[in-house]
C-alpha cells in the first residue's frame, strides 16, 4: 500500500518537472498544504484504530461496528467543514506560505482542487483506518493501488497529452489527483457494505456516542495536534526555504523531488507504524502487555535493520535518482544535497515511525504529540533557519536540521517506550472499572463483571 502511495506522489512530481520546474515547486508547496487540511482525518483515522483494535482485541464486535460508523460520519462532516473554510481564506493561507509571485496561480489552482476533493480524501483516510484495524489490509492495498493507476493514467493522459489524450498541463495534473482519490474512496464505501461493516442498524444511539466519544478525542486530539503542528511546522520550513537568501525557487524544486524519492525509503516506516498500531492495540485489548512490548521491540529491530540496508543499497544512486526526477541542473543539485541529508537520517526516522504508531495502538498519543511537536518546533525551525538564513544562508542547512531533529525525535520516543507506563492509555482499563471516569458501556453480549450503565 506504501508503494503505491509513494507511485502517486512520484509520478506527480515528474509530470509536473516535464511541465516546468515552477509547476514541481507548486505541487511540493501544495501537497504539503493538503497533508496540513487532512490533519484532522488522519487524527480520527488514528483513534478509530485504537479503539476498534482494542475492541477487536478484546472479543467486542459490536462496538467496534459502532466505532466504524461514528468515525465515518464525523470524518465527512470535518471534510466538508475544512473545505468550506480553506475556500474563505484561500489567499491569505498563501501569503502565509510566502509562495513566490512566479507561481502563485499556478499553486492557487492546485489549492483550488485540492480543497474540493477533502471530503472525498477524509473517507479515504477514514475506511482505509477502519479495514486496517479489522487485519483486512488487503482491500485498502486494493483501493491505493485503484488510486495510483488512475492517478497516473490520468497524469499522464491530461498532464502530458499521452495515450491520444487532450494535454492541459498543470490543471491535468491536479484533476488527476481528484480522480484517483475519488475513485479509491468509491471503492472503499462499496466494500463496507459488502463485509458488513457499515450499515444502518449500526450507527449508535445519541447517549452511546456520548460515552464512547471522550476515549476517540483522548486518542485523538493529542493526535490531530501533532499533526497540525507537524505539518504546521513542514509548512514553516516550505517558508524558510522559500525566503532563502539565494536560489529559493531551485530550493523549493529540489528539495520536492527530493522528498519524492525520499519516500520510497520512509512511506514503508508508515507500514510499520500501521502495523504497530494494530497488532499493539489487539495485544492491549487482549490484556497482553508483555506481549505488547515484545511485539513494539521486535518491529522496531526489523523496521530499522531493513530500511537502513535499502538507504545503503540507494545510496551509489543518488545522482541519477534526483536527475530522473528533476532534470533541470540546478534543481538537480538541491534534490541531490537533500537526499544525502535525509538517507543519513533514515535510522532514526524509521524508528520514531513506528515507534508513534506503537503508541497510537496504545492510545498513549499524548507522547507522540509532546516530542514530535517539540522535535519540530524547538529544534529543527530554529536550526532551520539560523543555519540557512544565517550562518550557510542556503538550502543545505535547512537539510541539516531535518537530520538533527529526528536524531532528538527517535532518542526520545525510545525513553518513552523503555521508561514510561505507556500501556495505562489502553481502553481496555478503562472497561473493567466501573467508577472509571467516561468508561465505555458494555455492549449486547459482551463478557462484563459489572452491571450495564447503558
């Protein structure tokens, strides 16, 4: 699934570099920009899989199918939400961005198409959450791959005027986009019904909600702030980049190819951070600590053992990698100094990777949200931009402290992991109390010691 997500953004960014390198710096601003609106999603996405896990985990189906339906209702009320407000202050969010003049509307009209397909993307984000932490990974394979293929066809169809096709340049690029989401979360909706997950009789009741709703948000909120502030943060350094003293618009070129290529390396971290979160969730729901941790350690060994050979095998490629992807020598140049840097920090990356997703399954998001916001905040901006405004007064020093910040960010989680009582966040605990605070309500047929009090 991984994979596939790295073919759209990759084959985005060549189509866009064979338009013109200002297009490429347009789609990295933009694509960072969308990961900022989807915040939101992803941060349901993370609850919903800690709670239906655990539910799962702990022999509780019906919840779990209540979980299912909760989550999908809230994630396209905020999909429509944010859309609604990204249109009023479309033009302002830009000047926030410090956007170049030379591809300002070209970075409008993506931002255009963008906010219009959030509702669309929110599903998406939901129900591929919703099939993983049910173990059903191989339909959310089958809706990325849905997603790529349409993707490409129609990047390079409408993009590039391939296959008999009507070229419309950069306007192509972002409607294909569009298509491939839509297409995946149509295909999505439909497997929910076929397996049953989604149907009428298991949407909760009003006072279910407000039971069930305070463990979601527990997970949740800390979840939704780390990744606002994170991409918060991705968006701040897109800014520095921008406003570098010299040759910030090659910069902003690179450094987009550069992450595309980056992520064959770390979009396989979010496989393992996903299968943290769900394997962790059913060992707590079960009861099983030990096992818990054991499986947390294990990930972790084979994650970064893995992708540390992969960065050492990329490594002799580098050049030709980032020349494929951005052939203009100047940009070339950036996306080559980028890689280094950020190859060199895959160890570290990998591990505070699947170390979040260990502890989403845990619902101990409150850690992930404390030091990957800290890492992003109190390290890499400010050496960001004291290192490439100051000191080198280019591009390379904002590399430099992305390497920086995830050394901090991955030596930190790692205490958490060894040192801390991550395990007391699990909903389980909170079930077999019946004076626990906002404890869920035993549902139909569920083994319980206690009395209903739903």
């Amino acid at each position: 699934m991984m994979f596939f997500h790295f073919t759209i953004g990759f084959v985005d960014v060549w189509v866009a570099g064979q338009i013109d390198h200002t297009v490429q710096a347009a789609v990295g601003l933009v694509s960072q920009s969308l990961f900022f609106f989807l915040v939101i999603g992803m941060a349901m996405a993370n609850g919903s899989v800690a709670a239906i896990s655990q539910s799962i985990g702990a022999g509780l189906q019906k919840r779990a199918l209540r979980f299912i339906s909760m989550v999908l209702a809230l994630g396209f009320l905020c999909g429509m939400i944010i859309w609604v407000a990204g249109r009023l202050f479309k033009w302002q969010f830009l000047s926030l961005l410090q956007v170049p003049e030379t591809i300002l509307p070209v970075t409008g009209y993506f931002l255009d198409v963008f906010l219009l397909l959030l509702p669309a993307y929110y599903l998406m984000v939901v129900t591929n959450a919703v099939f993983r932490a049910q173990k059903m990974v191989l339909i959310p394979l089958a809706s990325t791959a849905i997603a790529a293929v349409v993707n490409a066809f129609t990047d390079f169809g409408f993009g590039l005027g391939w296959f008999g096709l009507p070229a419309f340049g950069y306007k192509g690029v972002a409607w294909a986009t569009f298509a491939s989401v839509s297409a995946a979360t149509a295909f999505n909706i439909v497997m929910l019904f076929r397996h049953g997950l989604l149907r009428p009789s298991s949407f909760p009741q009003l006072r279910w909600m407000r039971r069930a709703l305070p463990y979601l948000l527990k997970v949740a909120l800390p979840t939704g702030g780390m990744q606002l502030l994170w991409h918060l943060g991705y968006m701040v350094l897109f800014a520095i980049t921008a406003s570098l003293p010299y040759d910030s618009v090659n910069a902003l070129a690179g450094m987009t190819a550069g992450m595309r290529v980056e992520s064959l390396l770390f979009l396989p971290a979010f496989a393992f951070n996903m299968t943290g979160s769900i394997l962790v969730g059913n060992s707590l729901g079960a009861g099983r600590r030990d096992e818990a941790l054991r499986i947390a350690l294990r990930l972790i060994g084979i994650a970064c053992g893995s992708m540390t050979v992969v960065g050492l095998i990329m490594w002799p490629f580098i050049d030709p990698l980032a020349a494929f992807l951005a052939p203009e020598p100047a940009v070339t140049r950036q996306a080559v100094t980028y890689l280094i840097y950020n190859i060199l920090s895959v160890p570290f990356t990998v591990a505070s990777m699947t170390l979040g997703g260990i502890m989403t399954g845990a619902g101990a998001t409150i850690y992930t949200f404390a030091i990957y916001s800290s890492a992003t905040w109190l390290v890499r901006l400010p050496v960001a931009y004291v290192l490439g405004h100051l000191v080198w007064q280019d591009a390379e020093g904002v590399y430099l402290a992305m390497l920086v910040s995830q050394i901090f960010q991955s030596s930190a989680m790692l205490y958490v992991l060894l040192r801390r009582d991550w395990y007391r966040f699990s909903m389980i605990k909170r079930n077999n109390s019946r004076n626990t605070p906002g404890a869920l309500p035993p549902l139909e047929g569920a083994k319980t010691n206690v009395r209903p009090t739903v």
